[in-house]
C-alpha cells in the first residue's frame, strides 16, 4: 500500500505515532490521542439505503428522543441567533425539527439521494457539501453541527477550518461522534461494528482526546466535551458469543447496564461523544 507522508500521520492531532490494529485491517491507532484511522483509501456511496440501514439499528423512540434533545441544547445554547448550518444534514430530520419552531436552516450533504430527500421536507436551503464550501457571499451561522459526521471525512482539518469562517462572532460548533472511548468498543475491541467500512463508511474513530485536538487545531475553542449512552449489556452473549441469555439473566444485565451508564457518561465512556466550540476570536 503506497502511503504517503500525511497519511502516516494522525488526522486529528497530528502526530506521527500510528500503531496498526493487529486483527482490523488497514486501520492504525494514534498512541498520541488514542483514536484510529483507516487508511485503505476506499470511498461508499451514501445512497437512500445507506440512511435507511443506519436507522435500522435504533428504534424510532430513540432517534425522536435523540433529535428532540439535540434540539433543546441548540435552543439553550444560542439565545441570540437561530441562524443554522446542519453539516451532512442526510434527509433533513433535525433541520425538518429546527425549521418547525421558526429557526432559520441551511444543509448541506454529499448524497444526492439525501439532498432530494431533504427538499421535499424543506424550505430552507440545501447544497451538496462541495458545492457549499465554493460559496463566497454566503452570511455566517450562529451554529454549525455536524451530528455523526466528521468521523466520514477522510482528512477533516480542511473542513474545519473552512467551517470556522463560516461561524459569527461568538457563534457555536456542535457535533457529535461514535466514542472510540466507550465502553462498548473497549467491550467488543476490533469486533465492534464500526471498523466495517463496506457499511459504516468511516475513516475516523475518535476519543475525547482526538476531538478535541481537532478542535484546537483548526482554530476553535473548546468549551465542552461529553458522552451520552453506554452499553447494553444484554447484546453482549448474542453478539459475541451467539448466546441468548434467559430470563432472569436478562433482567440483571439491564441493571448493570444501568449502573455501567451513569458511571460511563460522566467519564466520557458514553456511546456517543459530544463536542462545543466555538471560533476563537
């Protein structure tokens, strides 16, 4: 495999201290910030199915619950400007969300299925992302997110500092990834699902400490980063082990899923990890 320079480096922080993943091929472990990068150059292509298959793996009580608290924090979190960017917007669930209670949103994504998808739900403006960034007269945003996004792109720092211009004076980052902290990957090491790129698509797994370097490194600073969820202790017998637990053995590993939760989250062990940034000034 012919790699270049770059590509021996971390995206993320930088360093050049990439360690391969003994039973995940093509993929390398940072031993600065503890993420891990593929670098077997492949793309996917995000097609309607695409978005439909990541749905599958929630129940639609959690995607709405999810969406509504994404929802809130932005509300709480800009109290002078509902002006939004959502960045890999997919079909345009959260801007569809943001749109009804009178925000102002823009999406851009790089499927076409999706875009199509998003203008039939929407009035506000939606671009393939690389049309997007060749804009030059459009006004900045009070929020930008990215909501399992940055863990697709293949070289992320670019695109953040491009987005970093596109913020207002005291305007907000927000986004969100898969935890490469979490205790569900240090559960299933290179048996968690997302190292399977054919149905993920993802370049990146990041830990607090790759986002955050991210961050730093393309300008923005950092405000808060956190977790939400953990795992759920009753996939672990049929997943693993092909195993379906009874009963009774169920009902105890949702409890100790309980407990894993409200220790995980606090020490940014959650399922998904969350970042806020804002430009600095």
């Amino acid at each position: 495999m012919d790699q270049t320079n770059s590509d021996l480096a971390c995206a993320l922080c930088g360093a050049r201290l990439l360690i391969p993943l003994r039973t995940s091929t093509g993929w390398f472990r940072c031993r600065a910030c503890g993420s891990a990068r593929l670098l077997t150059k492949t793309n996917l292509d995000y097609t309607a199915d695409y978005y439909q298959k990541s749905l599958e793996v929630i129940s639609q009580a959690h995607f709405n619950a999810t969406l509504a608290w994404r929802r809130d924090y932005l509300v709480q979190l800009s109290t002078s400007g509902r002006r939004l960017l959502d960045v890999g917007c997919g079909p345009g669930d959260f801007l569809t969300l943001m749109e009804s209670i009178g925000w102002d949103v823009t999406g851009s994504d790089i499927s076409a299925d999706a875009i199509q998808a998003a203008r039939q739900r929407l009035r506000g403006r939606l671009f393939d992302t690389n049309d997007f960034f060749l804009l030059t007269n459009d006004d900045p945003y009070d929020i930008i997110t990215l909501w399992d996004v940055v863990e697709h792109i293949d070289d992320p720092q670019p695109t953040f500092h491009r987005l970093r211009e596109r913020l207002n004076h005291g305007g907000w980052l927000v986004l969100s990834t898969v935890n490469y902290r979490s205790a569900k990957a240090a559960f299933y090491g290179t048996r968690w699902p997302f190292f399977d790129f054919s149905r993920w698509g993802h370049y990146h797994h990041i830990t607090p400490t790759g986002i955050r370097s991210l961050l730093q490194a393309t300008g923005f600073e950092v405000v808060s980063v956190f977790s939400h969820g953990s795992l759920n202790l009753r996939q672990l017998p049929p997943d693993l082990w092909n195993i379906r637990p009874g009963r009774a053995t169920t009902w105890l590993l949702d409890k100790a899923s309980g407990v894993l939760r409200r220790v995980a989250e606090p020490l940014c062990w959650g399922d998904t990890l969350y970042a806020v940034a804002q430009g600095r000034q």
